[in-house]
C-alpha cells in the first residue's frame, strides 16, 4: 500500500525539489539518492537503506578520497541539516557505516603502484545523528596508532541493541522455536548508553 499510494510515487520525483535544495545535497548520485531518503521518510517511509560502494581503496587512496570526501560530507551534512529543519530529525535515525575499519598503516599491495589501506577488523568508526542521539559525542578511542579499540570497545551486539532500542524494540527479548528453545535476538542486549 505504501509503495502504491500517491506520496510514496511522488516522493520518488526528485525533480520537484528545488534546485538550490538539490545543489546543498550535492549533484552527485549519492547525494540524490539521500535526498530522495529524506523525501520517502517525509512520505511515511519507515526503513530507508542508502548504499555509497566503492569504498575498497586498496590502490590510490589519497587521489580517490580527495575527490569523493568533499562532496560526501556535503551531502550527509544537508541531510541531518535538512531532516533537522523540517523537524524530522528527533524521529528519524541517520547511521552511517561500512562493514569494518581499514588498516592504520597505508600500504603498497603487490602490484599496485599507489598507496592505500586494506581490510581491517579491529577498529572502525560509525556516524549516529538523530533519533533522540546527543550531538557531538565521541564514544571510545584507538590506541596511538589506530591499530586497536583500547578505550569504550564495543560490538556489533551493542550498536544493534542501539538500534533496536531507539525503534522501540527490546533487544533482550528471547523468541521461542517451534520446539521451545530460546533465541536471544541479541547476544548482548546492552545499548550504548552515549547514544542514547
């Protein structure tokens, strides 16, 4: 029903955003597809995904970033901005995440003539805004070198029970299989009190 009514469709058509609003997103692919975000949770939307690929810069990761930085932080900063002055942003929750960190240490792979980063387990940071999140919190640190969490470390099971917490959904609830065994939804239930 959502998908076919009337505001949904509508929502869809960012043409008939101004083109001064279109501008502050950034007239890239990212950026409209964010502003398009704001547009169906302004329709009723309630989950909206928005995927940025292209992030694995194992090569040339300095001329990448220089072009691809500027305009990301425009377009994420006119969404908290836009979904702030449209009073939207207490109810809506903005997350900004990849699936894991990339090396401290810029490195050469075999074969590659520019620099970049590889894969990396064990830091990575993520965005919160909105839905009932503080502004400017820092929550935990690496050491020196980036190499490892050593201050608030915490995991994939704190920052879901986060969010379920903020949807309203109680992240220590246990369901039940149809021969009566438990089923934790999460294994650590803990929200990340900072956040909250």
């Amino acid at each position: 029903d959502l998908m076919n009514s009337k505001e949904a469709q509508a929502a869809f058509d960012i043409a008939r955003e101004p083109n001064k609003t279109r501008d502050r997103y950034a007239r890239n692919g990212f950026g409209q597809r964010l502003l398009l975000a704001r547009r169906l949770v302004e329709a009723g939307v309630p989950f909206v995904t928005v995927n940025d690929g292209g992030w694995d810069h194992h090569s040339d990761i300095f001329g990448a970033l220089r072009n691809r930085l500027p305009a990301w932080d425009q377009s994420v900063s006119a969404l908290i901005t836009d979904l702030e002055e449209r009073g939207m942003l207490d109810s809506t929750l903005v997350i900004a995440l990849g699936e894991f960190g990339r090396t401290p240490k810029i490195s050469t792979l075999s074969g590659q003539t520019k620099p970049g980063r590889d894969h990396w387990a064990n830091a990575m940071s993520v965005l919160f805004a909105g839905g009932g999140t503080p502004g400017g919190a820092v929550v935990g640190a690496t050491d020196r070198n980036g190499f490892a969490a050593v201050d608030r470390v915490l995991s994939p099971e704190n920052f879901v029970s986060t969010v379920y917490t903020k949807l309203g959904i109680d992240p220590g609830k246990i369901l039940y299989n149809q021969q009566g065994r438990p089923a934790h939804i999460v294994s650590d239930p803990t929200p990340i009190k900072e956040l909250m």
